[in-house]
C-alpha cells in the first residue's frame, strides 16, 4: 500500500471508532429512565397534583422555587422561566394549589417539573 492509502485507512478506522464509541455512549440502556421496557408510568407524562403548600422556598441561584405539598412526597420545581418569581409572590404557605408538571429525575430524586405559570392554580388561600 501507498502513503496516502495507510493514511485514508486509518483515518477511516478512527472515525468508525468515533462512531462506536458515541453509539454506545449516547444509545438508551436497560437502566435508563427513558427506556420503553419499564414498567412505570412514563416520566414525561403529564401529571396533576392537590394539596396545601407546606413549605416554599427559593432555590440558592437561577431563581428556581421549590414547593412542598402535604398532598405528595415529591418535591415541585418551579424554574424562573416558568414564573417562579411571580408565583412566589402569589403563593403562600398555607395555601391550597393545584399544580401540574412532568416527572424528572436530579440527583437520582424524582421531581415534579412544571413547565408554565398557567400550570399552578391556588384554589384557596
């Protein structure tokens, strides 16, 4: 073989190891959460929670809100582009909500994720 044929042949076997390597880096496995095979609900499903607002509080940057309702265990994620601001002002501690949101994983913890404003509805104060 020529120079420039070794150099065509190795360049060529890098990018199909290139490939390999993102295939197998970026493919959905068995224990991932977005898998079809599992048996739960689907995390990206719309869910919709009621109950009374135990505790707010502000995330430590980005503005975010976390809300705790006696209703669910699982935390509410209210990020600033959803409003989070203008619902701080709105809700108080006390104060019975209607919240919608998708299920999402941090930190290994599920959460429930709400998308916008409209999404929280305070049904009594």
């Amino acid at each position: 073989m020529q120079k420039e044929e070794k150099i065509v042949v190795v360049l060529l076997l890098m990018a199909l190891g290139s490939l390999a390597v993102a295939f197998w880096a970026f493919a959905p496995g068995e224990g991932d959460l977005d898998s079809s095979s599992d048996s739960s609900p689907q995390k990206d499903a719309g869910l919709t929670v009621e109950g009374l607002v135990l505790e707010i509080k502000p995330t430590k940057s980005g503005g975010n809100l976390l809300l705790k309702l006696g209703s669910t265990s699982l935390p509410i994620f209210i990020p600033a582009r959803a409003g989070a601001k203008e619902l701080q002002a709105r809700i108080q501690a006390g104060d019975r909500v209607k919240i919608r949101g998708t299920i999402s994983a941090f930190q290994s913890n599920e959460e429930l994720v709400v998308s916008r404003q409209a999404d929280v509805q305070v049904l009594s104060a």
